[in-house]
C-alpha cells in the first residue's frame, strides 16, 4: 500500500511539471505506472494535471477494470494506448502522453524526427516516428502505435500529441523533455533556414556510445548505410 502511496506521488508530481512547462493545456495528458503484472495506476479525465491529488489517481487491471477509484474520477479514454503499450512492452513500467507544442507541431506538419542533428536526441530517442491519425477514445489511437512500439520510446501522434514509454515514469518524462526540447531547437533552425545534420562518421560513433552506455528502452537510429535498432 505504500508502495501505491509513493507512486501516487510521483504521477502526482511529474502532472505538475508537465503543466507547468506547458506541455499540457486545460486537463489535457495522462501519466501512467505499472505496479505488477496486472495492475497500473493512471490519472482521471477531466481534471488538470497540474493539481492532481492521490484521492483522484485510478488504480485498474490491464483488462480495463478499475479496482480503486474515488467514484468521481475516471481514467481517460487515451488509457486504452497505455494498457496496448504495457500488453506488448514488459519492459515499459511508465507512460507520459502530452502534447508539448513543438513536437505536436511536427506531428500536426505530418513530419516524423528522423534525422541526426542532436547528440542526446539521437542517444536517448533515435528516430522519433510519427503514428498515423486516430479519433479520440477510440482503438483506432492504441493501434496507430502497434507498428512503432517494438522499435521506439518516443512516438509521435499524427495531429494530437506524444507518447514517451520507460523503464519507469522518470525515465519515460525524460524522453518527453529531451523530445520538446530536439524538436523545438529543430524549429527554430527550420526557421533560420538551413539544419546541418551530424556527419554519418560521428553518428556511428554515437551508435558505439549507445552501446557502451547498455541504455535501457528502444531506438531506432537511421543511417546512411542503413538502420541500427536497440
Ligand atoms: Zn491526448
């Protein structure tokens, strides 16, 4: 029970850091952690996320069912793409979804971050995909990740947001930083007019670092001379 206590407090506090660098609006996002096998916690729906309380965090099995929840909070519908992520992950104990506004703004332009231009982006993400369009609570948004989970951490949502996956919460909001940040300094460079990527020679170097550093999680880093997956 303490354990649920503290992990409680963790999704509480990784809301309000997701507000308070506006990668949420309004009661947009939702936060997730596995307990065991069978159960996760998750955040309500209609509430922001940036004042969340543990009476409002949802505790359900992975066939849907809620096992603990305060009768007026409810998990969002977009808990449907975290129950298909912990089915097909057992390495993944924490989910971030949001919609920080320059990677969203990638998704909403229709352009996947696949190319090289930023060491820790290339270490810790790869290349982050863009997940086809998916009407709002329905399965059509958990299947749009089938064909990404098995390669990628970070996956962008066509015209609605992100997704970030980790060995735990800390390390999938992470991802989330690390994707806002990549995408917007990729911005501002499309502003400036001209992005130099890293060489193919210094990308195979950062390949080699992936390998020393044993990172935990999935990337796919795209080469010329063709993709290398962890
Ligand atoms: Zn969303």
């Amino acid at each position: 029970m303490s354990n649920d206590k503290e992990q409680k407090n963790l999704i509480i506090e990784i809301g309000k850091k997701l507000w308070q660098k506006s990668f949420v609006a309004s009661n947009d996002g939702n936060i997730s952690i596995r307990l065991n096998d069978e159960e996760i916690l998750t955040t309500p729906t209609g509430v922001s996320k940036g004042f969340m309380t543990e009476e409002m965090i949802i505790k359900m099995k992975l066939n849907g069912e809620i096992i603990n929840s305060n009768g007026k909070f409810k998990p969002s519908s977009e808990v449907k793409m975290h129950i298909e992520v912990y089915k097909r992950r057992s390495d993944v104990n924490g989910i971030v979804h949001s919609h920080p506004p320059y990677a969203t703004s990638f998704s909403v332009s229709g352009i996947p971050l696949n190319n090289n231009i930023l060491p820790e982006a290339v270490l810790f993400l790869g290349a982050v995909p863009l997940a086809k369009y998916g009407t709002p609570s329905t399965d059509e948004v958990p299947n749009s990740l089938i064909p990404h989970l098995k390669t990628s951490d970070a996956i962008l949502l066509e015209n609605h947001g992100s997704i970030t996956v980790g060995i735990d919460l800390l390390s999938a909001y992470h991802k989330t930083e690390t994707l806002e940040h990549f995408s917007t300094i990729y911005h501002h460079a499309l502003q400036l007019g001209n992005v130099n990527s890293i060489s193919e020679e210094k990308v195979q170097e950062l390949i080699e670092l992936r390998r020393k550093m044993n990172l935990p999680g999935r990337a796919l880093i795209k080469t010329e001379s063709g993709n290398v997956q962890f």
